[in-house]
C-alpha cells in the first residue's frame, strides 16, 4: 500500500497557543487562483475578510513566504495562516498543574474550561493556556474532558508520543472515576452497574438511550448521603463515585438521569435549559474526573492521579445555592 505523504511542518508559529489553519488545494477545481478558491472557502469569514488576509501577506506557503493573492492555482499546494478569532471570556479560575515529566502533562481543569480548541472556545481552551503558561508548543490532548466538567486530563508533550498515550483510551486500558453530587433516593439499590445503548446525534445538544445493543457501561457507587428530613439545605443530596468502562458522549450525565439523579447544575439532563451569556460562570455542574490511573506506555511507569478540587454543593451548599443565583462561580 502507498503511504501518504505527511504534510510539510507549519512555517508559522503558534498564536495564543493555537496553531496556524494548514489548508492543503484540492486536486481537482475550477479555481484560477488560490485567492479565488479561498475565498470561495472561507465564505463565511465576510466580505473583504481573505482580500485583507493577502494585502497583509498573511497567507504564507511552505517557505514562509506570502502567497500573493493572484498566484495561479495549484492542485495539492499547502498555504497558513491565522484566523482572526473574536475576543473571548477569560475563565477566571486556575489551571493546576499535577504533574509533569519530559512525556506528558496532567493538569487539573476547572469548570467551565473547555480541553481543546472548537466552536466558540478556541484561545480560553485548557490546551491553549497550558501551550502559553509552559512554553510548551508542541502540547497535545490525550483525551477530552466536557468543558462543564472539571477534573483531571492528561496532555502529551511529544507529537510523535502523542498516538500511544491516545491509544490507552481508546483500548480502555485508563481508570477514570468521577464524583458527582445529585438527588438522594434511599429506594434506589446501589452500586450497581447501568448499561444502555446511547446515540449523540450531530447539532443536538443532548444525547439519548436508545433501544438496541448496548454501547455505554458505568458503574454508580453510594459515597455519601444527606438525609431527606435533615437540618440543612443540603438535605436529599447524595455524593457518588461514577466508574465508565465506555466512553460515550455524556455517558454518567445521561445514565445517572435515566436513575431519577440528574446531577446538580446540568443544563441538559433531565431538560435542556436556555443558553446562558457568556462569561456566565454561575452554577458549575457537580460533576469532577477524581481520578486517573494507566501504566505509561513509553516509560512503563504506574501512574495514579487524584484531583484535589471539591464539588460546592457537597462541600458548601449554601455557597453553591447562593452564586448559582446571583452570583459568578467559584474554583
């Protein structure tokens, strides 16, 4: 079989911890120039928008060298550039570093912070923060953690690593728990272990279970309950330990839900609420990765990780109530 020829390094550096747009020509066009066909591409960026990009040299080839913009086109040429990304919302609470080794990075993330670039969270990433706070430019995700979670994640710092570190998750071969603060139900028998079949469509927000084989395992666990007829606020809620064997796309959201335990703060499950204004840090969901445990695959070492972070609505109530009702979160 033909191997595919990797594409050249980026000639340019990185932006805010973000790495320039590779775009490569396609094979086949009707383009005459690479100004036409981007312009065609990048069609939603607004009008003049890839003009200025040219009259500025931003789009560059593999050289370095601005592209002019009436460069005939060419099947298979690579250009760069940078995108001009809109201002965003600082997340205002700490990025913690947990450990750090010359093969990768584990951080504990905050509420909020999304892992990786995508959407309208692009420089307030986690991979974006740690790149400018380290120095570290070639900082990979070895896996993504939801950006309303907060809790453990591990980065590598070798691209050429980065597939072996990434192939501990997809081989199941990571123990993750989680915690999670709900309702209490002392009629519902636990642990036990849920399984279902869950389906992630495209453009919907929520997933769901469906009918069918399953897909997605978690195991719930009992931590700790407040009493439904006791003194404080904090009565009726339950602490657990929440154990995927899969990885499903808001698997513990969706199978501590389909229990009657929706956990505290979710804006999707049980009912989707109305979008929040951004720099809106009120109300985080109880939900936090706890712990992190894999033999690593270049070293060999036995690595086992703990978050240190609290969930408020076990830890402070009161506090959590409060903020979640007039006031920005905290970390």
């Amino acid at each position: 079989m033909r191997r595919r020829t990797p594409p050249p390094p980026s000639p340019l550096p990185q932006r805010d911890g973000i790495d320039a747009v590779r775009v490569r020509l396609p094979t086949t066009g009707s383009w005459s120039t690479v100004r036409e066909h981007l312009t065609q591409r990048l069609s939603g960026a607004g009008p003049g928008v890839v003009e200025g990009m040219f009259e500025a040299g931003a789009v560059v080839g593999a050289d370095g060298r601005p592209v002019p913009g009436d460069a005939p086109y060419e099947p298979g040429l690579y250009v760069w550039f940078h995108r001009e990304l809109p201002a965003e919302v600082p997340v205002p609470f700490p990025l913690r570093t947990v450990y750090r080794d010359e093969h990768i990075v584990v951080v504990d993330k905050p509420h909020f912070l999304a892992t990786t670039p995508r959407g309208g969270h692009v420089t307030e990433t986690a991979l974006a923060r740690l790149r400018r706070e380290l120095g570290v430019p070639s900082l990979g995700a070895a896996h993504r953690l939801d950006r309303l979670t907060a809790g453990l994640v591990l980065f590598t710092v070798r691209p050429e690593e980065r597939g072996a570190y990434q192939g501990l998750f997809r081989d199941r071969l990571v123990h993750k728990a989680y915690e999670a603060v709900a309702p209490y139900d002392p009629a519902l028998a636990l642990p036990r272990t849920v399984r279902s079949r869950i389906v992630k469509e495209r453009g919907v927000l929520a997933a769901r279970e469906v009918e069918g084989e399953p897909n997605a395992v978690s195991r719930v666990e009992l931590i700790g309950h407040r009493p439904a007829d006791g003194p404080g606020p904090d009565r009726g809620l339950g602490r657990y330990r929440l154990v995927p064997r899969t990885g499903q796309t808001h698997q513990l959201r969706v199978h501590m839900n389909a229990l009657g335990l929706p956990i505290l703060g979710d804006p999707l499950y049980p009912v989707v609420a109305p979008p929040v204004p951004a720099g809106d840090f009120r109300r985080p969901l109880q939900l936090l990765a706890r712990e992190l445990a894999f033999t690593d695959p270049v070293t060999g070492r036995e690595h086992r990780f703990r978050s240190t972070r609290s969930l408020e609505a076990w830890a402070a109530y009161e506090d959590w109530a409060a903020y979640a009702a007039d006031g920005p979160g905290r970390q």
